[in-house]
C-alpha cells in the first residue's frame, strides 16, 4: 500500500504578528517535497496530523481526509489544513 501524498495550506491567520518564515494565507506544501520550505515550528505541530491521515485515522470534527491546526507561535497563529490529495 502506497502511503497517501499529503499537501498542507495556510488557510487563514489569528496573532497580530506576520510570519517569521514569511507565509501567507494561500501557501501551499507537498509534505514530501517541500517541508524544508515550512517553518519548523508548523512542520513540528504538522506531523502527528500527516501521520494520522496517512495511515487511516480521522480527526474529531473535521472532514475526512483532512486536519486544521495552528503554529505554536502565540504572536503570529497561522492556521494550516493538511489534506489527502487524491489524483
């Protein structure tokens, strides 16, 4: 079984800051080719989700295949999707 591409955008933004790593609502990654491009913070919360996603799990509330969560950063809270990208 082939492990699901997972692409990751920046949907929206909460702290009063800009980003430190310059992402802007509208950013997208491909988790396997571009998560140097990613703050390391976001790429610290994503990982659990990516993981979850690809090996069958949901989460609670969220759509199928997909997983919203924040950067850690109380000053800038840019807020990311994960999803399952079906070809």
């Amino acid at each position: 079984m082939t492990r699901p591409k997972i692409k990751l955008t920046l949907i929206d933004k909460k702290g009063p800051c800009g980003c430190h790593r310059g992402h802007r609502i509208g950013d997208t990654f491909d988790y396997d080719t571009e998560r140097g491009k990613l703050c390391p913070m976001a790429m610290h919360v994503a990982f659990p989700y990516v993981d979850i996603l690809r090996y069958g799990g949901a989460i609670p509330g969220q759509p199928e295949g997909t997983a919203v969560f924040c950067c850690p950063d109380a000053d800038v809270i840019n807020v990311f999707k994960a999803e399952i990208v079906t070809e």
